[in-house]
C-alpha cells in the first residue's frame, strides 16, 4: 500500500477587507495524497481552488490549519514541491535553458550540473532545437511545457498545476494532457491539479475532490476506477461526468441562492435606515 505523502488539515484561509471584516474563503479543508497519486480539485469559480494550490505550495499561509509533506509542516515555498501556473510565468528575458535552471540555480545547483538537467528535460518535453529561444518566441503549448520541465528540474515530489491547461487551445490542450500523464508515469511523482474542466478531471486524475462554494470545504471525494487510457465517449466516463456535474449545480444554486437573501436583506435594511 503506497503511504501517504501530502496531508491537508483542517486548512481555513480568512481574507481581511476594510469594510466588510473577515471574509471566509476556506474552511476545514481536510484530506490526504498518496506518493505517486495523481488528484484532481474542482469547484464552482471563484471558491478558492487556487488559493488553497497556494498554500499547500507553501507561497500563502493558512489562517488555520496546516499542510505537511511526509510528517513535514509546509509553512514555506518548500523545496520538493513544484508548481505549474496557467500564465506560463516565465521570465522573458531568460532563454528555455535557463528558464528551466531557475529553480536549480536559487537551490545553488553548480552551472554544469543544472545545465545538464535542462538539456535532459527540454528533450523530455519535446523543444529539442529551442533552448535558445526567448518566450516571446513560443506558442502557449511551448511556453507551458518549459514551465512543466521547470517544475521536474528540482526532483519535486509533488507538482501543482494551476489551470495549466487552460490557456491554451483545446487541441493543444489535450496533446499536453497526454505529454503529462506520461510524465506522471514515467517519474512516478504526486501531481494535484486544480481545474474547473470535468472531462480534464476525470481524464487524468485518481482521484477527485469536490469543493463546495464559498468558503470552501470539501464536498465530497471521488475515486476514478477507470482504466487507463480512459476514452471519454465511454458510457462510465459519461455518467461520472454527469455525476460530477450534479454535484458543481449544487453548489452553483446555493450560491444564486446566498446572492439573493444578501441582496433582500440589504434592501430591507436600507430601507429600515431611510424609515
């Protein structure tokens, strides 16, 4: 049995706003990853997804709770664990090669040895003839598969993707879906991703959690008993889609629900203020 490698607990995040005080945007998000384990997190949009990617990434700190990599407490950007956002984020003024060596250069990796290691990944993800190229000189595919060899260059044993693919065309897409379950089976690491794509979810991942609106907890965790290439036409495939779909409706009407009493109780205080 593969042990766990990444533990979430109890993890609530509250926001400060000058007027409105304290705002809520997770609460009590339990549960746990197991080494070589490949999640999915969805959600309605805007329920915080992302900021929760954030912290267990170590870069935005839990109002309360903690994360903890193999009994480790996370409370830093945390050396083996890596993140993929959907921006690309790469430095324009850094070539692929170096791109990919930022992380092992900040570690203090000597130059021949972090050069090597990104030579070897951008064959790993197929930009042979590009390691000289400026962003600016990439498609979106390109720019996202650098911020993946990016990720692999530190060893990580867990890596993060934010919407990874969603800045790019569906096409493009999907040929970086595939490029990335080969990684995941190839490296045998722990990979989260966050997306609000359902197909995407069921696609690639093990397992999938469920987000409630805002604030967020988890609403209910799914295990993905499909085999693997897992054809999305397939009638199993389907009926979890429509599954998973029933459980994001949910939670979309509670939310119209919540927006409507907040906007009947305002009106009927400001007219208790105008009497």
């Amino acid at each position: 049995m593969r042990s766990k490698c990444l533990e979430v607990d109890g993890v609530a995040k509250h926001h400060h706003h000058p007027k409105m005080g304290l705002i809520p945007t997770l609460e009590e998000i339990t549960f746990h990853v197991h080494e070589r384990e490949f999640i999915s997190i969805i959600g309605p949009t805007g329920c915080g997804k992302s900021t929760l990617l954030k912290i267990i990434a170590g870069l935005d700190r839990p109002s309360r709770g903690e994360v903890r990599l193999k009994g480790e407490k996370v409370e830093k950007p945390h050396p083996k664990i890596s993140m993929v956002f959907q921006t690309f984020a790469l430095f324009p003024w850094r070539t692929v090669l170096q791109n990919i060596e930022f992380g092992l250069e900040a570690q203090g990796v000597p130059k021949n040895v972090r050069r090597q290691i990104a030579q070897r990944l951008v064959e790993t993800v197929g930009l042979k003839g590009y390691e000289h190229c400026y962003p600016r000189e990439l498609s979106g595919g390109m720019k996202q598969r650098v911020s993946i060899a990016r990720a692999l260059a530190v060893d990580p044993e867990v890596i993060l993707l934010d919407e990874a693919f969603s800045a790019v065309d569906e096409f493009t897409a999907q040929v970086l879906r595939h490029e990335v379950l080969e990684l995941w089976e190839e490296t045998e690491k722990t990979f989260i991703l966050v997306t609000h794509n359902l197909t995407e979810a069921i696609e690639m991942a093990d397992k999938i959690l469920v987000l409630t609106a805002r604030p967020a907890r988890v609403k209910h965790v799914i295990h993905v008993n499909l085999k693997r290439p897992r054809n999305r036409h397939k009638s199993s495939f389907v009926k979890l889609q429509h599954e998973l779909f029933e459980l994001l409706r949910e939670e979309l009407e509670k939310s119209i629900i919540k927006h409507k009493l907040k906007n009947i109780y305002r009106k009927e205080h400001i007219d208790d203020i105008e009497q």
